[in-house]
C-alpha cells in the first residue's frame, strides 16, 4: 500500500512485514476535544488496517510534564504529577468509548528521564547543544537539515508556536530547550543540576528506547510539524549521524468547529465527552473525511452522517446473499491509496445502496472491514420503558386516527430526545445521537 509522507512530499509504497509506528499522544491537563479525538481515531484505524497484512507495534507518548500542567496544578493546588495522572484517566476513559484499542504501549515522559539525559548529553558531546543559565539548549544552526521537514526557511521564534523556550542569552532565537534547569518540583537529578525534560526530547528518547535509531512511520496532527517534530528530526540525527531517522512521516489535517478554528478566544472547543452520546456517530463521521483534508465539525454534516449510519444499519439487518466482490476489490484498492476513505466509503455506500434495494446484506464482509472501522455494526438501542409506553399509546391513536393526540406524544418524545420513524409496523423510536451540548448554545 502506499502512504503519503510529509517529508519527501510523495505517495510511498510502506515495504516490510514488521512496522514501527510512533505517535505523538497528549499533555494531559484538560478534557482532549474532537480535535484530539481526529488525530487519534486514525491511528487507531490506521493500525487496524496495517494489522490485516503486516505486524506493528503502536506506541504513543504521554507528555505529563510541561508548563501547561504546572501551571494548572498551581491554580488546582494540587502536586503536577498528580494533576497528570488524573487527566490521563480521562484521556484513557475517552479512547475506550471511541473503541481506540490499537495503541501497544503508552509510555510517559517522566518514565524516561535517564533516557532523555543521556540523550542530552549526547548532543552537548557532538557539540549540538550547550549551557545558559536556565538549561540546555539545542543550537538549531549546528544542524544544516533543520527546516527541511516543514519546508521552513526563515526560523523565528514565536512562528504561531504555543510553546516557545524564552531566554535572552539562547544563540539563536530558534534554539530549544532539552533541558530546564528549575528548583520547583517535579524536578529529577541530572549532570547540570535539578530540572527537568523539555518537550521535544522525551519523543526520541521513548522512540529510541524502544525502536531503536530509526524506525517506520510517525505520526501526530499537522501542527506538530513545526517545530516539534523538526525538533525530533535534529535531535535523533544530530546523535546517529543517520538520515531519514523516520521512512514516513505521517500528519492528519486540521479540524474546525462551524468553520472556525477551535480557539480558547472563541471558546468553541467541543469536548470528546460532550458528544460522547454517540461515539459511533463521532468515529463515523471522523473517518468520512480524508485524513489530510481538513474537517469541519458542522451540526448538518452530523445529520447527514447520523443518516449514513441509519442506512447501514437497514443493510445490517437484510439477510445475507449480496454478491460484493466487485466492490471489494475496489473498496480496498481505495484504502491501499494513502487511506483514502472518502472513496471506499462511496464504494461501500453504492454496495449498500443495491443491498438496501434486493433486501439483501453480506455481514461477512461488514465484520471484516468493521475490524478497522469499527463504526459498522449498530449500537443496542435501549428505549427507556416510558418511551416505550408513550410510543405504544402515541401507535393506538394513530390506528383510531386522532391525529392530533398522536402529534402531541410525538412532540413529546421528541422533547426526550428520541425521534419516531412511522413503518407499515406503526411508530419505531430510536434516540437522536446528533445532539451535543455545545457551551455556546
Ligand atoms: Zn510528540
């Protein structure tokens, strides 16, 4: 299959039986939001898919060590670390509703920091880095490639980047921290005092720890490129002297919110668990889209995909006896292209389509490919009794005629979030899954 890569800007064909795959995972100190859910519901289906043909081995790092989180424990009043681990819960608790099972290992950063200190010392050896008063700091001027991975040539400070090491005495603006020198805790030993990790480190130490100098593909979103994982590319060949560290560097696209960017400003970030209703309808509706286009998160384009999964769910239940292996073929030639959903996706809706019209299915064919989906097969629907009753009532009036008392319980069960499809069989209910309650609103 070929897969696009970032860094050479082309389709390449992934050779190998054994993938080592790394992707970036959280700093945990908020609620992850359906930015985070985009990222991290490919990789999953991204692995999945991989798994059919090839092995792999999946990690993904937690960053529980960063500004963000001192700053938030400070103002919690709780211990940083503690902070961490609290957050991680919540981050784990979300991956498990949007069924992400394909991560192997989730290594943190502060489990390593003999493996970042050596590191660190291995660069200030090669003459990479050097010492100012408040840590060790990578010179980004000693490595010619830097720049290369995003295409950057004019290197600022600041470039829309959150988080930035500031120090008047760092040779170059660009320059990074490897690592903080700092007399507030956490901090942990290390040859030039007490302190502790900066960002970009922890993802070469935890990547060499376990694959090695080089390895297959890493991932994260877009806005990692610069300078984060430019930042990763100088540190690991800074060390090995080898170049590419990584064959494939993998990057999803943005996600908006109604067309704007999700912004602590605009205060328009949706949470994982605020739409947490269906996590079906989200890892559907995630997965729909191409993984390098951007995505917007619209409440119509929830709609008509709630609508796509109505329409699966009718094929699901037809007896099977569908002939697809024309459509397979196709559906897999799609996927084997860079992941294109969108296309397979068509494909399997044209299948579904001829299936919903013969009253026929291939189940055998949905539970394969919902290996990797995982949005395919229908959610149990339980219907609260009081529903249950209303809609029975709601079907006597209708079979009497009394229209109107039948439209007042309609309103009424609609006000309890369910919707009613009226069938030859009278009145079915099931629950609307497109609301979620967006702050603004
Ligand atoms: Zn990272």
């Amino acid at each position: 299959m070929k897969i696009y890569d970032t860094r050479t800007k082309t389709k390449k064909i992934l050779r190998g039986k054994n993938i080592k795959m790394f992707v970036c995972g959280p700093t945990v100190y908020d609620w992850s939001h359906i930015g985070h859910a985009r990222t991290y519901v490919f990789y999953d289906f991204f692995v999945k898919y991989l798994r059919r043909k090839k092995q792999v081995t999946y990690i993904q790092n937690i960053t529980d060590i960063d500004d963000k989180i001192i700053n938030r424990a400070k103002e919690s009043k709780i211990s940083p670390l503690q902070l961490a681990r609290q957050w991680e819960k919540e981050y784990m608790k979300d991956m498990a509703t949007l069924k992400i099972t394909a991560v192997d290992r989730y290594e943190r950063a502060t489990d390593h920091i003999p493996e970042i200190i050596s590191q660190t010392e291995r660069l200030i050896e090669k003459g990479y880095a050097y010492q100012i008063s408040d840590g060790i700091y990578y010179d980004v001027s000693k490595f010619k490639r830097y720049g290369q991975l995003s295409g950057r040539t004019n290197l600022k400070e600041g470039d829309s980047v959150s988080r930035v090491d500031h120090n008047k005495e760092k040779h170059q603006p660009a320059d990074f921290c490897l690592w903080k020198l700092s007399k507030e805790k956490p901090y942990w030993p290390s040859p030039w005092g007490l302190g502790r990790p900066g960002w970009h480190i922890e993802d070469t130490a935890i990547s060499e720890k376990y694959f090695g100098s080089s390895y297959d593909i890493h991932g994260g979103a877009r806005d990692l490129i610069f300078p984060h994982h430019e930042a990763e590319v100088a540190q690991m060949e800074a060390i090995t002297g080898k170049t590419p560290f990584v064959r494939f560097w993998v990057h999803t696209g943005f996600l908006t919110v109604e067309g704007a960017k999700m912004s602590k400003s605009l205060k328009n970030f949706i949470t994982i668990r605020e739409v947490n209703s269906s996590p079906r309808l989200l890892r559907y509706y995630l997965l729909r889209a191409h993984y390098r286009s951007p995505l917007d998160f619209h409440p119509r384009l929830l709609k008509e995909a709630e609508n796509d999964l109505h329409k699966i769910d009718e094929f699901w239940n037809h007896p099977d006896g569908l002939k697809t292996k024309l459509y397979e073929e196709k559906f897999y030639q799609a996927l084997d292209d860079d992941l294109n959903t969108p296309r397979a996706l068509a494909i399997l809706f044209q299948m579904i389509k001829e299936g919903n019209k013969k009253k026929l299915s291939n189940k055998k064919f949905l539970q394969e490919i919902d290996q990797f989906f995982n949005f395919l097969e229908p959610e149990k629907q339980i219907i609260p009794e009081e529903i249950k009753k209303l809609n029975k009532k709601r079907n006597e009036y209708r079979e009497i005629r009394q229209w109107s008392k039948a439209d007042e319980i309609r309103e009424k069960i609609e006000k309890m979030g369910y919707e009613i499809k009226d069938t030859h069989q009278g009145g079915v209910v099931r629950k609307v899954i497109t609301s979620y309650n967006h702050r603004n609103e």
